[in-house]
C-alpha cells in the first residue's frame, strides 16, 4: 500500500501545554487542526489530512516515542516539549 494511504497516529494534546508556546497560539493551533474547511486552502490540494498537518507543521512527532502531538502542546508519551524532546532534558 502507498504510503500516502496508510494510517498514521493521531494527534494529541493530552501531554498539557508547552510553556515555550502561549496560550493564543495554542488556541489557534487547534483551530486548524479541526477546521472542516482546512483542504479547501491547502496549496496545491490532492493531500490528505495527515500529509495536510504535517506539511503546514501543525503536528510533530516526538523523536522518543513517536507520539504525534500538537504544536504548542508537550508530548502526550514522554512529557517532552517540542524543542527539548530527545535531548535528554
């Protein structure tokens, strides 16, 4: 199977917020994240919605764990912020 069709990990915010982020962009993060109109102005079009998040860097994926976690959120595994996780702090 094509790996634009496979499955990938959900998101989440269950790891509590990042302090390196406020709380306004956190609030607008998810917004796009669940905006049902979020296809109709990705450029270009034809991505599905992993490729879409993932492409605008609305999610990223912890190096420790593989936990697919929000912007402006910690990890949901590992408890890590975006900026230190895998780096041991």
């Amino acid at each position: 199977m094509p790996e634009r069709f496979q499955r990938r990990a959900p998101w989440s915010t269950a790891g509590g917020p990042d302090e390196a982020f406020g709380e306004p962009f956190r609030r607008a993060t998810h917004a796009l994240l669940t905006d049902p109109q979020l296809e109709a102005w990705f450029p270009g079009g034809g991505a599905d919605y992993d490729e879409m998040v993932r492409a605008l860097e609305l999610v990223w994926e912890c190096p420790v764990d593989g936990h697919v976690n929000a912007v402006g959120y910690r990890c949901a595994g590992c408890g890590a912020g975006q900026a230190t996780a895998g780096r041991g702090a």
